[in-house]
C-alpha cells in the first residue's frame, strides 16, 4: 500500500480515477457474460417451454414411434439408440483415445507426436459430416447395411481428437516431480505411467471421455446415413437403429404437430442427458480430487 | 554470468581417506552438462558404506545435478550429458549397459518435496518393496515397520486404505519431513 | 450362433412359402386373406419423403400383424432412395418417379430391377392469403404457369381475376415457394406445366426433379415448403395433399383437362389414374388427365427393388410385404393419410411383376 501511496503524488484524484476504472472494467466484464450467457438461457427456457409438454405425454419414455394416425407414441427407440450408439462409440474410442493421450504426452516428444498431434487437429475442425461419410464409406459400404455399428464408429472417430487431446492435457499437468519420484524407486517407465501418472490424471481423462460423449450425442449429421434411423426400438448393434438427434432432425422437418412437440420434447431430453453428463464429471472429478 | 559462477562446482574428495573404509559410491572426474552449459566442473566423491556422507554447498552450486547422477536420474531431462566415472561397487553406473531400472532400485532417493502418489498411504509407502515384488506379508511388515519407525504408525493405522494425498493436505498432517519419511523408510 | 439362425430362418420361408401357395387367390384389390406369411426379416428402405407417412404407418400395421417383420423405411428423398439402393444398402428404394434409363443402368440394367406402383398422390397449389378462404382461389392451367414463368407478379392481376370473380384479390406480391432439393413432387409438378403450357416446356426444356426455376425461393421437402408458404403473406407453391390437409393450409380449385374447377383429393387422383389405361413404370405420367373430377397434378409414387434377391428369407418376407402393401389391406393405410387407393389395374400390374422376383432361380412370391 505504501507504494502506491507514492505513486499518487497528483493528490486524491489517482484512487478515485483507479476506482472508477475499476468499476468500470467489473461492469463490462459483467455485461460481456451477461450477452453470453443471456442467449444461452433464453435457449435452455425455450427447449424447456416448448419441450415439456410433449415430455409429460405418457409413452414419450416408453413407447416406440407411432405412424401418423396412431394416437400415442414415444421415443424409446431414440433413447435406447442415442445410449447404445455412444455407448459402443466411446468403449471404441475412450480406450484408443486415451492410449494415444497418453503416448504423446509421456513418449510423444518427437516427430512422430507432432504429426499425431497434428492430424489430430485437423480431425477436430473437420465438419460433422465428414465423419458420417467415413461411417458410411468404411463401414456401410462394406457391410452393404446401415447399422447402429457404423453410426459408433463414425461417432468414435469424431471422439477420438478429444478424448487423446484431453488426455494429453491431463498427463501433462501432473508434476514432473511425481514420475521422478517413481523412477527414482526403480520403477519401469511403464509401470510409472500405469500406476501413478494415469490415476494422478484420471480426473481430467474421465472428464475429457465425459465431454467427448457429450458432444456425441448431440451430433445428428454423422448419424444420417449410418444409424440411418428406426422407428422401431432396436438394440441389435447391426441393425438400423434410431437416436434422439435423428428424432429431432426428422420430426422437426413434418407438418404434424404431434411429431414436432415429440421432436421438441427430445431435444429437452438429449439437453438434460448431456447436461447430466457434464455434472456427473464434474462430481466425478470434485470426488477424485480430494 | 554470475548464475554459470555459482553453478560452478569443484567437489573435493573428503580430506581424510580411511584407508579401512569400504568405499560404496566412487565417483570420479564428473563433468556434467545441461545442453551447452557445463554445471559440474571435474567432480570426485567417495562415499563410504554405512556411513552418512553430506554435500554442502551455497543454493544452485550443482549439489542435485550430482547427486541426480548417481542413479542417472538427469537421462529424464533431455540435452543432459554426464561424462567421467560414477563407480557403484565397481561398476560405472554411467556406461551404457548400465540396468538404469536396477540401478534406481539400489540408489534411492529422497527428494526435496514431498511428492505423494495418487494412492493410499499404505500403497504409498508400498510401492518400492510393491515394485521389487515383495510378497504381500512382507510389504504389510515393512509399511508398519517404516510407520513406526517415523512414527506415524498410530496417527495412519486406521486409515491406510485412504488418500494420501488428503492425509498430507490436511492441518493435521505431520511436518513435511515426517511426511517423507513415511516413504523414505523404504528406500534402499 | 448367426449361421444357425439364418439356417433357421431359410427354412422357416420355405415351409412357409410352401403353405402361402394354397389356393386362396383373391383379386388384389379388393381381398386380403391370401396375404402369405413371411419369414422373419428386419427390411430397410430409403427414398421419396412424399409417401412416408403412408409407409410408415402400413409398416406399423404390417408388423403388428406378422411380428416376425420389421420395416424400415427412413425417407432421405426420391435421389437418396435410388442412391442407396444402387450401393445395396438398403432392400428397397422408394422414388416418385420411376428410374431413368440412366439410373437403371447403374443397377446393371433396366431387366435387373422392377418397380411398382405402391400409391397415389395428388398435389395441391397452396397458397397464403388473407381474405381469401380455401378453396376460394381458381387457377387455371394458363395462370399456374403464368406464376411459376414470373410473368403473373401480382395477386390482382387481370388473368387472375377472370377466374375469380367475387373473390377479392389484393394488390400484393406473389412469392413463389418452390422445392430446392431433387424431388418426385418437383417432377410431377414440372410434368404437368410441360403438358399445359408450351411456353413452359420451351423455357425450362422439360419436367426434372430438379430444374431451373424461372422465379421464386427454394425450400426443403414438402414439409420446408409448407412451412414457407405458412410463414410468408403472399406466398404459393406445390405441396402434397397430405401436407396441404395436416397443417390446414388453404389451397386452389385446379381446372383439368374436362375445364372442370376440383378441389384436388385423394378420389380425384384415383379418378385421373383410371384415365390413363396400361400406365407402368415407362408410362408413368397421369398428369393433366381427362375425367370431370380428375385432379389434374397426380402421379404414382413407386417400390423399387432388384428382380434376383442375393439373400433368400429377405427377399421373400420383401416381395410377402410389397404384395400385402398393394392389396386392399395395405391400402387402407394410404387412404386414411389422404393418399388414393391404388387403382385394380395398377394393383394387378404390380402383382405380376412381384411374381417375377427371384432368388437362386425361383420364385419368391407364391400367391396365384
């Protein structure tokens, strides 16, 4: 305090200015997330509004798709497709993704990490899109069948980039001291990395797993022409198979007021799903942390 | 300037040289070098067995850049160089077909922060013996023989199976150096 | 696990397809007790978005009855239909306009694949205008080409308003809303100005399912284009009747070809079906028929499949599904959704062509 006092040789008028500068900054900063955050609350309310209704109609959880005419009707197709394709999307991809993380953050000092690292990024600005097409190419071509397998892989290659990326980031911010410390016991650098690095890290590697998943389950354009969509509630992995985003995309686009409050009603469902999956990784993560 | 002054280090060996004495660690002519910079200048100690040899020296003169040499710890920072003769029981823990894995098992170390891994206390105390493939009635032995030795044994007792890192975090938590002496018990 | 199953199956269709040959022939318009059980089979289609609703709900009914079948069918377009089915993808392709000999080729020939005729569908000019109630508006061949050329701007333009005396037209702008993706719909639509207006033809050289459009905003599928003509005061466009009927949008009496104003209905393109005799896939067009109550912009939607099925039990529980969906039973469906039976020559017409669908040789279909 006694420096400043020095620096304030022109009288009181300094505080006062360093005041209201203050405030002034404090008030923009305000202002800046409040035009972020307004958008997005205003969105939440609106998918709230307009998709409550059709969420409370009986059936919405437990029924399949009824064709136009057949009172009733719901999304279970949707909701065990989304769950079932990014669930085999992410045991695909959580796996590979943290492997690599973990390459290229205690092996991956080189050229070879570079362009692992590189090819990574561009995979992360690839649109959407491109992945269903890998899907579609690699898998259903192939197999001469959409299937819920295809949509996974797509999925799983979209999640990749941010999984090992995540992982990368998790491993690195563990202190150097604490693999000196395994080393030094005469631990095999393997055995440091498996044992106390990743654990150190986990928090941030389930986090990134979380997120990836997140995003992926909201993705519609890599499942067009893969999942393909069902209306009928379908678990066999090799058949056609439904999801929330697929439910959104198509009932939105149909003049039946019915289809679009259930489309609406999935979009409040895969909100709150991936709402659910970000809080759960932040508890996950606040319990592994202490 | 001045930090390549300090960092400067000439170790003279001990001025008396028991004749008697069992030499352990004898190292010879040590010059070591973070990328250009050569830290160590010329270094030689001998360190006899069963006996506490001390390095003393002003902050950055070099001490733990030689003491990391001795169990080739300086290979995990890349551009480091060490050339001269750290012998361990004859043996010149600096060749290359040096076992580094094998060596760090007979050269512990006791860092200057305490550095809990992400595990229990008990499996924080038990991960060198855990390492060397002790049996399990042997580890259970050894963790309550190095609580007990630092005496930590009846703060920890019921809850080994617990973070550590909390146990260390917390107001109650022993001095740091009892803190590491709970894993240094172990050391070789 | 998979092979024993499929063997399963395989032998399931046969026992079945043994027992479906039983001579219970009924005229496919009009009975439904001779519909053979299928064999069990998870089936996908893809292709025109124009019959979906009536798909989807037949395959509803079609899997409450005979549980062992599942039906797919995931819309994505008339193109994307054919696209699909040409990579083998999918067990069937659904387009509102038969294949080019372009598309066929790619299929290995026009001999390596066969079409029929699953519904019938009629297209409304919608329209959104305040003061004037459905029905209201008359559109003549000459004033709907007018519009969609450009050369009719405005609402209250004198060619308009000989047809509709009594009815005040506003001096405002007309916003044609037309489809902007590849479309059945299109075609039909564009088929139809090319049969009434030479003008047309000349200036946009032909129906496509995608042209040039002389004027106008696009919009997606039936649905994107409803829903444009809903949202913009002045606006007209094509839609399907089933669209124009669920959302309750005003739509123009259309005089045909008898110089009759009709309310374009699902009896109507029924009617301008029965006009033309012998239609098939390479005589497809029924647009700007004869008959006092024909809608004059109608069309058949069509099931495209391969003639030799590679796999057996799914290519007899298909050509079982296809034949239920021709009968009365299966038609019921698209006349409750405002779609129009299927006339008994078409229904006839796609029998013997089911027949004609094998697997390893032999026929899959065994109703007489």
């Amino acid at each position: 305090m006694a420096f400043h006092r020095v620096g304030a040789g022109g009288g009181m008028s300094l505080p006062l200015i360093r005041t209201l500068v203050d405030r002034l900054v404090g008030g923009l900063i305000v202002l800046c997330v409040s035009v972020a955050a307004i958008p997005v609350l205003v969105l939440l309310l609106f998918v709230l509004i307009n998709g409550l209704p059709g969420m409370l109609t009986p059936g919405f959880f437990t029924d399949p798709p009824y064709p136009q005419g057949v009172p009733g009707g719901g999304v279970l197709n949707a909701i065990i497709g989304t769950l079932e394709i990014v669930g085999i999307g992410s045991l695909l991809a959580v796996p590979v993704g943290a492997l690599i993380g973990i390459f290229l953050s205690e092996y991956g000092r080189n050229q070879v990490g570079n362009t692992v690292r590189f090819i990574s990024d561009v995979f992360t600005g690839l649109p959407s899109i491109a992945f269903g097409i890998f899907g579609y190419t690699v898998v259903v071509l192939t197999t001469h069948h959409f299937s819920a397998l295809s949509a996974s892989i797509a999925l799983a290659v979209l999640m990749l980039p941010v999984i090992l990326r995540a992982t990368e980031t998790a491993l690195v911010l563990v202190p150097n001291s604490l693999r000196e410390a395994g080393l030094a016991l005469g631990a095999p650098r393997w055995r440091v990395t498996l044992e106390i690095i990743v654990p150190a890290a986990l928090g941030g590697i389930v986090t990134g797993a979380l997120l990836a998943m997140a995003r992926a389950a909201g993705e519609t354009a890599p499942l067009l022409f893969t999942a393909f969509g069902n209306d009928i509630v379908q678990t066999n992995p090799w058949q056609p198979m439904g999801a929330l985003s697929l439910t959104i995309f198509r009932n939105a686009l149909v003049p039946y007021p019915n289809l679009q409050q259930q489309a609406w009603a999935a979009g409040l469902l895969l909100v709150a799903l991936v709402a659910a999956t970000n809080i759960l990784a932040r508890i996950y993560v606040r319990r592994i942390q202490r | 300037m001045i930090a390549t002054a300090s960092m400067q280090t000439k170790v003279a060996p001990p001025p008396l040289r028991d004749v008697d004495a069992e030499i352990k660690l004898d190292a010879r002519h040590v010059d070591f070098f973070y990328g250009d910079f050569q830290a160590l200048h010329d270094a030689s100690l001998a360190v006899q067995a069963r006996k506490i040899t001390a390095l003393i020296g002003p902050s950055g003169c070099g001490k733990t850049t030689f003491l990391r040499v001795f169990n080739r710890m300086h290979d995990l920072v890349p551009g480091t160089r060490a050339s001269g003769e750290v012998l361990l029981d004859g043996h010149n823990v600096l060749s290359p077909d040096t076992d580094v894995i094998n060596l760090r098992r007979q050269v512990g170390m006791l860092f200057q922060r305490a550095n809990p891994f992400p595990k229990s206390i008990y499996d924080n105390v038990a991960y060198g013996p855990h390492i060397l493939g002790w049996s399990k009635i042997q580890i259970d032995q050894v963790v309550e023989e190095s609580l007990k030795d630092t005496g930590l044994w009846d703060e920890v007792k019921d809850r080994l199976r617990r973070s550590a890192r909390r146990w260390i975090r917390s107001p109650r938590c022993a001095s740091r150096n009892s803190c590491k002496n709970s894993r240094s018990g172990i050391r070789s | 696990m998979k092979s024993v199953l499929v063997a399963l199956s395989a032998g399931a269709a046969l026992l079945l397809t043994a027992c479906g040959g039983s001579p219970t022939g009924t005229n496919p318009s009009t009975g439904g007790a001779g519909v053979p059980a299928p064999p069990r089979a998870s089936l996908t289609g893809a292709g025109a978005t124009f019959p979906k609703p009536f798909y989807d709900a037949a395959n509803f009914a079609y899997n409450k009855k005979f549980s062992q079948v599942t039906i797919n069918y995931g819309g994505g377009g008339s193109g994307a239909g054919i696209q699909q089915l040409t990579k083998k993808v999918v067990d069937f392709g659904a387009s509102d306009v038969p294949l080019s000999s372009k598309e066929a080729d790619a299929m290995g020939g026009s001999d390596k694949v066969i079409q029929i005729a699953s519904t019938l569908g009629t297209e409304s000019l919608a329209y959104n205008l305040d003061g004037v109630a459905d029905g209201q508006l008359k559109l003549t061949p000459d004033t709907i080409a007018g519009i969609f050329l450009g050369k009719i701007k405005k609402w209250n333009d004198p060619a308009m308003a000989a047809d509709n005396s009594g009815v005040s037209l506003p001096n405002q702008d007309i916003h044609v809303i037309h489809r902007s993706d590849g479309s059945g719909t299109t075609y039909i639509f564009t088929d139809y100005l090319c049969s009434v207006s030479a003008d047309w033809k000349a200036k946009t050289g032909g129906p496509g399912k995608s042209i040039t459009w002389p004027t106008g905003d696009g919009a997606q599928g039936n649905a994107g284009v409803a829903t444009r003509i809903t949202q913009t005061p002045g606006a007209i466009g094509y839609v399907e009747l089933a669209y124009v009927l669920q959302t309750k949008m005003k739509q123009a009496a259309l005089k045909n070809r008898d110089g009759n104003f009709v309310s374009p209905s699902a009896a109507g393109a029924t009617a301008a079906a029965k006009a033309f005799v012998g239609s098939s896939p390479s005589q497809f067009s029924i647009v700007n028929a004869s008959g006092k109550d024909s809608a004059p912009i109608s069309g058949y939607s069509w099931i495209i499949l391969y003639k030799d099925q590679a796999d057996k039990t799914k290519g007899t529980a298909l050509v079982d599904y296809l034949y239920w969906l021709t009968t009365a039973e299966g038609q019921q469906y698209a006349v409750n959704l405002h779609y129009a039976a299927l006339p008994s020559s078409m229904a006839s017409y796609d029998l013997l062509v089911l027949k004609g669908v094998t697997s390893g040789g032999s026929a899959l279909l065994s109703v007489s």
